[in-house]
C-alpha cells in the first residue's frame, strides 16, 4: 500500500468534519454528529481500498517498519531482478552470411520455382459421394 494509516485519518478527519460543517445548521445536534461518524468510516476505508489500488497498480512493495514506527533501510540488493527484460537478440549474422554465400555458389541452371500446392477446395468425386452419403447417415439419426 502507499502511505500509512495517517493518510485514512486525515482524509476521514477532514470528511468528519466537512459533513459536520455543513450539515450542524440544518439538523439536529446528535443526527449531525451520526452522520459525520458514518462519513468518517466511508472515507477511512475507501482511502484504504484507494491505497490498496495505487499500491498494486504502481507495484510497489511495503518497506519494513522498526519497532517505532519509522521504515527502516531496504535490504533488498541493489540490483533488482526480475524487474527488466533482456530484449537483445543472439548474433545470427554468420548463419545468415553462410546462407547468402550458399545462393551464390548456387548455378544459375537452377530456376526458382514458386511452391505449387494442391487445390485444398477442390474434392475428388469418389470423396464428393462419401461425403454425401455421411451427410445423409447423419440426418437420418
């Protein structure tokens, strides 16, 4: 989470007394002071869900706290890992100059010849009549 608790107290102190302000002139003295506890509780607890957000959005991890309530030094190492990506590829520069030279040590007799796959939409007749015929087994059923 980011912060500490302080911050659900100001903030809920703050409300406490904003909805007491506004509200001590137009109701009675015990319905303001309710409604200023529950505007209290509201905002205390929706700064910590806020916080909880910020804090998971952000990614930042809770820092130790000593016995009097001060952080202490991170002991984490200085480097962090698992927080940066390698994006460097390996070198493939020989592979690709050994298959540049192949080409042209190639002979030339030989003419390139674009790949000639069989037609996938065509269907031979003997396998257009099972087809049919497994059509109609399954319709009947």
């Amino acid at each position: 989470m980011i912060g500490s608790y302080r911050w659900n107290l100001v903030l809920g102190t703050l409300g406490f007394a904003l909805t007491f302000i506004l509200s001590i002139e137009y109701n009675f003295f015990w319905r303001t002071l309710m409604s200023s506890v529950y505007s209290f509780l509201i905002i205390f607890v929706a700064a910590f869900a806020l916080r909880w957000i910020l804090g998971t959005l952000i990614g930042l991890k809770p820092q130790p706290v000593s016995d009097s309530g001060q952080p202490m030094e991170s002991q984490l190492p200085d480097e962090p890992v698992g927080q940066t990506v390698d994006t460097a590829t390996p070198d493939d520069q020989d592979q690709l100059n050994e298959m540049l030279k192949e080409q042209l040590n190639r002979s030339d007799s030989e003419p390139f010849v674009p790949l000639q796959p069989k037609k996938l939409a065509t269907v031979q007749e003997t396998e257009a009549q099972e087809l049919a015929q497994a059509v109609r087994h399954l319709t009947e059923k």
